[in-house]
C-alpha cells in the first residue's frame, strides 16, 4: 500500500500467517506487474497496532488471528521522500477464519499460500524476503529487529 502524501510517516502493520511450511500473501497489481505483501495495512487514529492487524487480516485473507509479536520494523522513504511508512511486521496464530476466494480490498487480485522456500523468487514488498525465510528458520527466536529503510523501485524485483 502507497502511503498517502504527508508531513509525518504513516504506521502499517502486516501478519507472517504461517500455515504449514508456507506463508499466506496477497497479491496486488497497481501497476503491469503484479506484486506481493504480507497481509496487512494502515492504523488509524486512536486504534491499536494489534486492532488494526487483526481487522486488515480479516479484510484482506478472510482469517482471524492474534497478534503474537513484532518481528521486524523498518521503513520505506520514497526516493522524492514524499512517501513515508513505518512497518512493524508481526508474527501471528491464525485462530478462524478462511481465506477469502474474492478479498473485500479490490486492490488485491488473490490470496495466496505460497511455500516459505519460494519468497525470494517473488516481487515481495517490502523486499524482506530473505529475512523471513532466515527468521522461519530459526522458529522466529530472534529478537525484534530493525531493518532500516526499504525502498522498491516500481519498475524492478529487489530482495
């Protein structure tokens, strides 16, 4: 999601929704190609990171869960610097729910359970690809880390 033109960062939250040894995406085309993210979105006034991560995920894959914690921050600063977000990416339970055939968001074109082993094969955004496949490799024991700014051009893949 292109965070809205604006004076101060915008906060999204998105959900590493482990089913087996795959991950659950959603796959978006705002431009020729498609592209991937995790499932997830904006927070809006007064609500809570876990409130805003449990309603996008229900939104977007159709799945109920629970926040179980941040996994990695980082954000990602347009080139022009026009475009500010701040992403806390949480490791969640999947507690109901099923995933949607049609997501609500008509952004989304699918939702899709693809196997960890295949992220970096993908246009991924943020391009944290490899970092989930080495944090699901270790059972996401690290701590919380910062990732320092991530920026994908429209135009390419970047992993």
């Amino acid at each position: 999601m292109a965070a809205r033109a604006s004076d101060r960062p915008r906060v999204r939250v998105a959900a590493i929704i482990i089913i087996d040894d795959s991950i659950v995406l959603v796959r978006q085309r705002r431009t020729a190609a498609p592209y991937y993210l995790l499932p997830g979105g904006g927070v809006d006034t007064g609500e809570t990171l876990a409130n805003a991560l449990v309603r996008e995920v229900a939104e977007e894959t159709g799945l109920q869960c629970t926040p179980v914690r941040p996994i990695f921050i980082n954000d990602t600063i347009s080139p022009a610097r026009d475009r500010h977000l701040v992403n806390i990416t949480f490791l969640t339970e999947v507690t109901g729910g099923s995933i949607l055939d049609q997501p609500l968001d008509t952004s989304i074109e699918a939702v899709e359970v693809v196997p960890i082993s295949r992220l970096t094969e993908l246009d991924f955004r943020p391009a944290i690809a490899r970092q989930i496949q080495d944090a699901y490799a270790t059972g996401f024991t690290a701590p919380t880390s910062y990732l320092g700014s991530i920026w994908t051009p429209e135009t390419g893949h970047q992993s």
